[in-house]
C-alpha cells in the first residue's frame, strides 16, 4: 500500500513594521532595491503618502515617501507617472536596471538631484519676469513725465 507524503509548505518569513509594529508577511513590504526591502509595510507607506497628497503635490509626497524609506528619489520617474499612480508604482519604476544607481535616499540626493534645481530656475525665470515688469513700467512713468 502506498503512503502519501505529506507536502511541507515553507511558510513566509515574517517582519515586524517599524511604523505599527505589526508583523508581517515580506510581500506586505515594498522591495527598495534588488536586496533589501522596506522596513515599513505597504499599508502605512500608502496611508501616509495618501495623506501627503492631500496636503501638497505628487513629487513632495514622493519624495517624503522615500526620505521614510530610505530609497532614493528620481525626479525624472516622478514626473513620468500617469494620474493615479503613487508610490508602489514609482517604486517598480526606481526598481528597473537602468535606475538603480543610487542606493538610498542619502546618496540620491547627493548623485545629481535635479529636483532642487529645477525648482530654482523657475523661481529665478518667475523673478526675472516680473522685474523686466516692473523696468518696463518705470519706462512708461519716465516717458510721461
């Protein structure tokens, strides 16, 4: 008579979030990089990158999200998602070959952050404006006096 074997399923490791303290499953964890997860599962990344939205745009929620991390932020990715997607997408982005350079956030900001930049070129062109408004207006006074 033949025995059947009884099937040995391996159970899932589990983890403790650093933010609720709940253990769980790693596939409750977004993957950061190629070998290490996040310490923060995907319940408390997404409830509190919901909330930064409400209160600021896509990037700055992005780019909180990843300070929290501990992953990098790429502004370029940041600026190709489509409307209604957040920071798992951004993350699978971030997770592609071609941008895992840097290896946290740390480093990201430190391997040419153009967010930073980019903001200041506007607030420089936006100061430019309305100074070439104001000299243009001061002509017009000078002309009629």
């Amino acid at each position: 008579m033949k025995t059947k074997k009884k099937q040995v399923t391996q159970t899932e490791p589990l983890t403790e979030c650093h933010w609720c303290g709940k253990e769980k499953k790693q596939s409750q964890f977004f993957k950061i990089s190629l070998v290490r997860g996040a310490d923060i599962c995907t319940d408390c990344i997404n409830a509190k990158y919901t909330e930064l939205c409400t209160k600021t745009d896509k990037a700055k929620a992005i780019l909180a999200c990843c300070h929290y991390l501990d992953t990098a932020f790429n502004y370029d990715i940041c600026k190709g998602l489509a409307i209604g997607e957040g920071i798992g997408i951004y993350l699978r982005q971030l997770n592609l070959r071609q941008n895992q350079d840097p290896e946290n956030f740390e480093q990201g900001l430190i391997d040419g952050f153009d967010f930073i930049a980019e903001h200041q070129e506007l607030t420089n062109r936006k100061a430019q404006n309305e100074l070439t408004e104001i000299i243009n207006k001061l002509e017009m006074i000078k002309n009629e006096i």
